[in-house]
C-alpha cells in the first residue's frame, strides 16, 4: 500500500530541493520569484518578503495568470517542505522549466533568523465583503488589497460620477476624492444616483460623502465642494492614482488635461449627448491625451449642454460604469485598457464603436515637456458650453 511517505519521496525525487541559505542567494536574482502555497491563515501569519501567495488547492487554476513566464525561476515554499515539493511537481507538469522547492519550509527560514514579514492580508469581513473579486485569479487577495490601498479622484458627481463613484466604492477602492461645487436639484435625479429627493438642496459633495460611506465602510471619501481652476489643480490631482473624468464644460476638460499631463496620471474620460456616449483612456507617459483628441473647442453651436438638447437618464450610467471598469483595469494593470483608442457607444442602435487616437505631434502639451508646462484656465466662453451630465 502506497503511503503519504512513498508519495512525498517520490516527489522529492523529481524535484531539486534548495536550504535557506541558497535560496535567499537565488531571490536576490532579477529572475527569480517566490510561490507561498500555504493556506491563507498560514500566510498572513508571516511570509518570506516578497512571495506571491497561492494557497495549494488553487494553484493549478491560477499560476497561469499570476506567473505567465514559464521560463521564470520559480522557488515553492509551504510551512515545512512537504506541500512545497508536491506543487514543484506540478509545476513541472504545467510547463515551469526552473523549479526547485524551499527545504524545510517556512519554519526553517524563520528558525535560521532570515528576514521574514507579517504580510497584509484582508480581515475575515472583508475576506467575505470581496469574495468575488478574490476567487478571480486575475484580482485575487493581492488585487482587493491594492485596490484598497489606491486613490482615484473623480472630477465631478454628477451623471457620469454618480455611477463611477458608486462602484469604485463597492469594489473598494481605498480613497475616492469627489471634485464639485454645485447643488443636489430636482432636475438631476432623473440620472445623478448618487442622490435622492432628500438630498435636493444639499451640497453635492456632502451627498456623495453620506451615500458612499454608507455603501462601504472601508472606503474614505475626500470631498473638494469648489470648481477647479487653475490656482487648485496641481494641488488637488497631485498624488492621485488614476482621475475619472466626469467634468461638464471644456474649460475643465482642458485644465485638467494639462495639470494631470504635468503631474503624469492617467484620467478616465467619459461624455455623454442625447443618446450617444464615449469613453477612453488619456494616459501622459503611454498615448494620446485629450489635446490630441480635441485640440480646438468647438464653438458653442456645436455644443449643445444637456438642458438644451436632453440625454436619456440611463446613458451616463453606462458611460460611468465603463470608467469604472477602465479605473480598476489600471490599477490591477489587468487587460488591454482603452489607451489610444475612443469607445463610442449608442443607445439607439445598442452599438459599439471603436476608433484609434494618435498622438499629434503638434500638440506641445506632453510628458516630454512637462517642465514647461503652464496649467491656465480656458476662456470663460466655454464654461457651459458643453455636455451637461
């Protein structure tokens, strides 16, 4: 009868098993990362500094997307060089070219006085409130953990912001600011959920701050209840991780494409009229920025706002879901983002288009330049002048 010695011998005879003291050598490597297949309570009691953690009963179904380069050195470690040797075996079998598993575990590493660190981990309320983000491979605890560490602003918590803000919170996203200086009006419900009939005549971002710290407890909520100009917006979008673009008039459009351009974060943009919409992705140090995609204003009878010429009250909620969508998709650097490219959706004819941003070489406003860079106001005339979300 085969025991579970016989099958952890033959493991180990298939396996190349490493000491601390080679392994640590090995990590040093730009080459070489650490798998820590022990179960998540093991884990957060302490880790080697910088493993990836992928408990043992999910690493077949997530090795692929965590570790994609099979030609990476891989070291395994679980507590005491058992599980260890098992998933090197696996490994093998997957295809992993270099693997070797920790000798003794865990608990040889810490008993030799090598650096080790308790890792940050989700508590079991949380482990439960993103369940579902967690059980994606492609997120995982260590994405719900940097969403919760990250900073998105949104500029404005209207018709685009109410959405975007909404489910940026519900994800957990960290800190959410919130930029607006108007009131909550009768006419916004029809599209604003941020806000309810008992929110009319309050200020918008104190709505906003009362709805989101209701939804989700971990979140903090930054509001800035003023209009963005030029003498705030370096101080505001500075530090910022990604900006969700849910401005109302060129003016701001533009200001904030030259302050987020000097400062280099990438703002989501979305825009709505009637019952067409669009999104993308203006990203400084990667592709086209909004100067290149409008470098003129278009002049006022071209532009229409939303109380002249209306939008259906389901657009903007679309629009924002999808900003959303592009805010995390950066953070986590997960899929193939909307830089250089322009989503345009209709609502009529439940469509999608798409259409390819280049950079214009005439536009002087870039990374490159950023140094010379002045961030003023655009003229006056085209304050209100534009889609009103």
């Amino acid at each position: 009868m085969t025991t579970f010695r016989d099958l952890l011998a033959a493991a180990k005879d298939q396996i190349e098993e490493i000491d601390p003291a080679s392994a640590s050598a090995r990590l040093a490597g730009p080459r070489c990362i650490l798998v820590d297949v022990r179960e998540p309570d093991e884990f957060q009691q302490g880790t080697i500094e910088g493993a990836v953690h992928i408990p043992r009963g999910h690493l077949e179904s997530q090795i692929e997307s965590r570790v994609p380069d099979r030609d990476i050195e891989i070291g395994v470690c679980c507590a005491s060089g058992a599980r260890s040797a098992f998933a090197a075996v696996t490994l093998g079998q997957l295809g992993y070219t270099n693997v070797w598993s920790l000798k003794g575990g865990f608990g040889r590493w810490k008993d030799e006085g090598r650096p080790w660190s308790v890792a940050a981990g989700l508590s079991p309320r949380q482990q439960l409130r993103y369940q579902r983000h967690t059980r994606l491979p492609e997120v995982g605890e260590d994405g719900q953990l940097r969403l919760l560490g990250s900073r998105v602003l949104l500029i404005g918590a209207g018709g685009l912001g109410s959405p975007a803000a909404l489910y940026l919170a519900a994800a957990g996203i960290g800190t959410l600011g919130i930029v607006d200086m108007d009131v909550v009006d009768e006419s916004n419900l029809q599209r604003q959920i941020l806000h309810g009939s008992r929110n009319v005549g309050q200020r918008k971002v104190s709505s906003a701050v009362e709805t989101l710290s209701g939804l989700n407890p971990d979140i903090s909520v930054v509001p800035y209840d003023l209009r963005l100009d030029a003498g705030n917006a370096l101080e505001i979008l500075d530090g910022w991780d990604v900006i969700i673009d849910g401005a109302d008039n060129f003016a701001t459009r533009y200001l904030l494409n030259d302050a987020s351009v000097k400062l280099g974060i990438p703002v989501v943009h979305g825009s709505i009229f009637r019952f067409e919409g669009q999104v993308s992705v203006f990203d400084p140090k990667s592709g086209p920025t909004y100067r290149d995609y409008v470098p003129v204003a278009p002049p006022p009878e071209l532009a229409p706002n939303c109380s002249e010429a209306g939008v259906l009250g389901v657009l903007p909620g679309i629009v924002g879901t999808l900003q959303a969508v592009e805010a995390i998709k950066l953070i986590l650097d997960l899929g193939s983002s909307l830089r250089g490219r322009l989503l345009v959706f209709d609502a009529l004819e439940m469509s999608f288009s798409e259409f390819k941003l280049e950079v214009d070489p005439a536009n002087k406003i870039t990374w490159a330049n950023r140094d010379d860079i002045e961030v003023g106001d655009l003229d006056e005339r085209c304050q209100d002048r534009t889609e009103k979300s």
